[in-house]
C-alpha cells in the first residue's frame, strides 16, 4: 500500500551538520557520515565525500561521477500510480551495483508533465543489476504523478559526492568542491572519506590570468583548476577571487559558492 503524507511534508533526508567526529584535514576509511553531509562552520561550508580510485590533492576542484549513458533516458517498465514509493525502469546495457545510485536521484525527462515529465525524487535503495533488465529504484519520497509504462523516461543520476575524482578538463560532472588535504585513492576493499568545501574562503589552484573580484569558472584546459570565464565559453561560475597568488597554476584564494 503506497505511503500517504500530509501536503507539503516529505520524507527525503535533509542532513547538516555542525560538528564532526572526522577534522575537515582528515582523511578517514570509516564512514563517519552519510555521502553529501553539509557541514558547516562558520563562513565556511563542506560536504562529506568518498574518494574514487585517484588520489586527491589540496587546492583543487573535485566533480562528481562520470554519468552512465546507458542508464539516461530509460523506459519505465511498468506504470506506476501518485503515491507510489518506487519506479521499475529497464536500464540499458551496462551493470550497476546495489545502492550505486543511493543519494543520487531519478528524474523524468520526456513522457508529458501529466506523467512525471520535469519530476525528480531522492533514490532511497535498489539492488545490483546486470545491465538490460528491470531495476526497482526505491525512493524517499512519493511519487507525485502517475507514470506510464514505455511512454515515461527516467534518468538516474548518483550522488555526486560517492566516487569524487579530480574536476577533469573536459567536465563530466559538476564540480563538487576543494579538500583541504591529499586525499588516498581509494581500493575495492577500502574506501577514503574527506570533507570537500564548497562554499566560503579557500585555496584554488588557477590557470590563467585573473584579478581580484574577477569570476571562477569551471572549465579549464589543466584539471582540477579554475579560470576566468571568457565571453561565450560555456563554464559553470564557482566563485570569485579574493586574493592573488603567487603565479598561475598555483593556489589564490577564491570565496567560493557551489553551496550558499
């Protein structure tokens, strides 16, 4: 029987904090937190990361994930009713494994408003699937819409905070913060968790030419660095800068605002 909530209440988990057991220049393999944790302090503001299988280093900039092309834009399996509290997709042929997608979401891109189109909803848990067949995504919260079988498609997207890698040249994903620290890369049998900050005074790694109060973009031609956005080139604005360094390609200070 589906959930009912009063209007206006949901159920997705909503986590700030404003202390922790794990320091903010501390790398950790126990998992303090749940992935994406807000931690703020003071003017400063982080989220709770685990690391890929690269090292990270201080002073520059983290993305989510790459996304998986074969589960964008998938078919729901079968229609769903308002109310319900999970969606059966088909997803293409690439595997997954249990709760990669805990945290992250799945949201409707096509299909018409009436059936969920422009929808998106916290992804609670699912079992691993070997690419190819119908996944059970259990959500937080309940569906607002009915979905239609075929005609409604999903796209899943993971927490951009579990798997961080270095923000690459070419983005894949959206920028997700600075650690403070080197962090380990991470093994198939031992995971690194850090604090990234995203949001208030922090060392950032720059590429080009830049001057006080000048914006920060995303997209540079060195990884894991800002740049100043020039005129219609497309970049995502993560800041300004505060304080000049010392040369390019070495840290200045920027205030950053991926998360205010």
């Amino acid at each position: 029987m589906a959930q009912s909530l009063p209007p206006g209440v949901v159920s997705s988990l909503k986590r700030e904090v404003t202390i922790s057991r794990q320091s903010i220049y501390e790398e950790s393999t126990t998992k303090h937190h749940e992935i994406g944790t807000r931690l703020r302090l003071g003017d400063r503001i982080f989220r709770y990361a685990a690391n890929s299988t690269v090292a990270l280093a201080p002073g520059l900039m983290t993305s989510g994930p790459t996304t998986i092309a074969n589960h964008n834009n998938v078919s729901v399996t079968t229609s769903a009713t308002a109310g319900q509290m999970y969606v059966d997709i088909t997803l293409g042929a690439t595997a997954t494994t249990e709760n990669y997608y805990s945290g992250g979401y799945i949201w409707f891109n096509a299909g018409g408003t009436t059936i969920g189109e422009g929808c998106a909803y916290k992804v609670k848990s699912h079992l691993a699937n070997a690419g190819s067949l119908t996944l059970r995504v259990h959500l937080y919260d309940p569906l607002a819409t009915a979905l239609t079988a075929t005609t409604t498609k999903a796209t899943l997207y993971c927490n951009p905070w579990s798997g961080i890698v270095i923000h690459p040249a070419t983005p894949t994903n959206r920028p997700t913060g600075v650690p403070l620290i080197t962090v380990t890369a991470s093994t198939a049998t031992t995971t690194y968790y850090c604090w990234v900050q995203t949001g208030g005074f922090t060392p950032l790694s720059m590429e080009t030419t830049y001057t006080i109060g000048g914006g920060v973009g995303a997209v540079s031609g060195t990884a894991g660095e800002g740049i100043v956005p020039t005129a219609g080139a497309p970049t995502a604005l993560m800041g300004v800068v505060a304080q000049i360094g010392s040369a390019t390609d070495l840290p200045s200070l920027v205030w950053l605002y991926l998360d205010m």
